[in-house]
C-alpha cells in the first residue's frame, strides 16, 4: 500500500500524519520512459519540528557563562527530600504545595537557598523545604573545565497520596518561574528524556500555553499545536489557595516527595 514507511519518527501518530499528507497532497511529474509514463518508486523524508517561539518576558535575570563556553551541570551526590521533613501539623492538616527557590550550588558542591521565588502558601512547608535542601551536595558544575558555582531554581513538592494508585498531583502557580541561565545548564544524559516544561491551563484538561527547555532557552509552543495538547486524565489540581480560580502554570519535574494515604 502506497506510501511504505521506510522508517519510523518513532511516534505512530506523526507517522501516520505524514502517511495521510502524502496521499492526499503530494503530486509529482511522471516518470516518462519512451514517451509512455511508467510507474515508479521515490524515497521522501518527513521531518516534523515543532514551531518554537521565545518567552523572554517570562526569564527571571539569571546572567551565565557566555554561549561558547563548555559547561557541565552540576550533579547531585547527597541529599533528597525525605518522608520525614514533611512536618507532623501539615499532615495532619492535608496542606499540601509545591515551593520555589533561587539555590547556589557553590563551586564545593555545597547548595544554598537565596531567594524564596513562590510560597508553597504554607510556611511549615516552605521551612521544611529550606532545612532540606541545605543538606544537599553536588559534584560541582563545570565551565571551561573549572568547578564554578551557578544559580538555578529548584523545586521542592509536598503531597499527601488519595490512594496507592492515584496520579501524582499537579501544582499551580501564578507564572512560569526560570531563569534566562538554565538552558546552559543542561539536564544529564540520564535524565535527557524528561524534558523540562511548563504547561498553561485553566480547566485541568486543555492546555492554552506550552514553554519547552531547549538549548535555546525557554521557548514556547504555537498555538496551532496547543489544540493537540491535554493534561493528564484525572488530573487533580493542587492550588495554593482553594478559592483561587486564577489561570494555572504547571512545572513538569523536579524534586517531589509524597506521602502514602
């Protein structure tokens, strides 16, 4: 059956898309051989990219090492967030909330906490949080080969589980948080298949705005994307107020710890 997938973009839904164009709008002049038109075979490569655009106006000023230098991320050695930093009171209270921070990660490994970038709307949790994250170490990061300290953003997440089997919940939050250094700090190898992401939306389900980490910074989706973009079914919101029907920025990633029903 015309067209034959030579080979796969390892998505089945952007195979068959292709498969669907070149059938209903692809047109080429024949092949003629002795005046009379013959059938014959071409080889054609679909390459699907999504349309990127930057979101600049959401960067926190974060300046770092210049473009062309070599820098390796640094890569944690010690140190989680534990079941047992999640204090007494908030659970039994079922407060739950993700807090942002500004953290240095010095050129020893050593991690420290600048700046409270957004409230978890507890202040048990946002404590909890900082007494965790100063236990942590890193193996330094490195530009041009020499252990440098960074600033980057990090994410601590409390929650308390419905069930064994129900979803992680999702955290909102009023606006994208990052700053403009991240994308000179590249995720490891390891991990390179979780991107990083932020997703826009206001009903729990479609999403309305898409920003994706790429060595190019922060940039966002295009809204004729968007419409084939949905949460996760049965996704539950976790905002920081319970009246706060404002628009919800959800971070895909970082560091999150829950606890069992």
């Amino acid at each position: 059956m015309w067209p034959k997938l030579l080979a796969s973009s390892r998505s089945p839904a952007l195979d068959d898309r292709a498969a669907r164009v070149a059938r209903t709008r692809w047109a080429f002049q024949p092949v003629i051989r002795d005046g009379v038109a013959i059938a014959a075979e071409v080889k054609a490569a679909v390459i699907w990219k999504l349309p990127l655009s930057p979101a600049n106006e959401y960067a926190m000023d974060g300046p770092g090492p210049a473009a062309t230098s070599v820098v390796v991320s640094p890569v944690r050695k010690t140190g989680r967030i534990r079941a047992d930093d999640y204090p007494a009171i908030s659970i039994r209270l079922r407060e739950e909330g993700q807090v942002i921070f500004k953290v240095l990660i010095s050129e020893t490994g050593r991690v420290s906490v600048q700046q409270l970038l957004e409230s978890s709307g507890s202040s048990r949790l946002d404590q909890a949080a900082v007494n965790s994250i100063g236990r942590w170490t890193y193996e330094p990061a490195t530009v041009d080969g020499r252990p440098t300290a960074v600033t980057c953003t990090s994410f601590a997440s409390f929650f308390l589980k419905q069930s064994r089997q129900s979803p992680d919940p999702l955290f909102c939050h009023d606006r994208p948080v990052f700053s403009t250094n991240e994308r000179y700090l590249p995720r490891p190898a390891a991990s390179s298949r979780e991107a990083a992401t932020w997703l826009l939306t206001h009903d729990g389900s479609q999403v309305e705005d898409a920003l994706l980490l790429t060595k190019n910074g922060w940039l966002h989706v295009a809204a004729t994307a968007l419409s084939q973009m949905l949460l996760p079914l049965n996704s539950r919101l976790v905002r920081r107020r319970s009246s706060d029907q404002r628009s919800c920025w959800i971070r895909f990633g970082g560091t999150q710890l829950d606890i069992p029903p």
